[in-house]
C-alpha cells in the first residue's frame, strides 16, 4: 500500500490535533500547518499527495491554499473543511478545483471515507494523464 502524503490545515489547534491523530491511525504520513501562509510555504517545499484545508482562516485562507495547490499540482487532491455551511462558498471552492467539501463536525469513519475517494480520485486523474 501507498503511503499518502497528506498536508492538513487548520487554525484551530484541538481541531489539527485531532484529525491528525486520525489521518495517522489511518496510516496516512500527515503534516500540519496552523495557517493559510505555513500551509502555501509547506507546498512549495514537499509534494503532498492531498490538502485538507479549513476554509476560515485569518490573512491566507482556505481558497488561496486551494489555488496555491492546485497551481503546483493539478492532479492533487484538495478537500476543504469549513464549519459555515454557506452553499456560496462550497461552490466556489469545487469551481476551483476541490475535489470535496466536509462541514464540521464531522465524524472520524466518515472522515476516512472521504479522504479515500479523494485520494483515489486524484490516482485516476495522474494515471489518465500517464
């Protein structure tokens, strides 16, 4: 099995802690970054296999991460995370290119599902262009 690179963002630190610890216990290899700004410098250093982002966040937010991952890597998969169930905002994240939106709270299984079809979404896309 494939060890998935994830790069997992939040500005809440209990929220990170916790979808941390269930990405590894998944067995995904999981980097965390407490903002927009260390998420986008954290890209241009290593290549994740996908982005899940919050969308909230202060100065650099989830868009801009989503643009800045997508810009390096189309075929990366990127989910974002928001606890505002604004349907502007869920639409505007997948014209940009998200592969999926997750509204908190959310729980672990269902968590791991999602972050599978990305994943395996993102697999077809780099084997079609292959």
């Amino acid at each position: 099995m494939k060890m998935y690179k994830i790069l997992l963002v939040d500005d809440d630190h209990e929220i990170l802690t916790v979808i941390d610890l269930a990405l590894v216990r998944k067995g995904y290899q999981v980097t965390t970054a407490s903002s927009g700004k260390a998420a986008v410098d954290a890209l241009g250093v290593t290549d994740f296999d996908l982005v899940l982002t919050d969308l909230d966040m202060p100065e650099v937010d989830g868009l801009a991460v989503l643009k800045k991952a997508k810009e390096l890597d189309l075929d990366r998969g990127v989910m974002i995370m928001t606890g505002n169930a604004g349907q502007e905002s869920a639409i505007n994240a997948l014209r940009l290119g998200a592969d999926d939106y997750l509204l908190k709270p959310f729980s672990v299984p269902a968590l791991w599902d999602r972050v599978a079809s990305c994943l395996d979404r993102s697999e077809v896309r780099r084997n079609a262009r292959s």
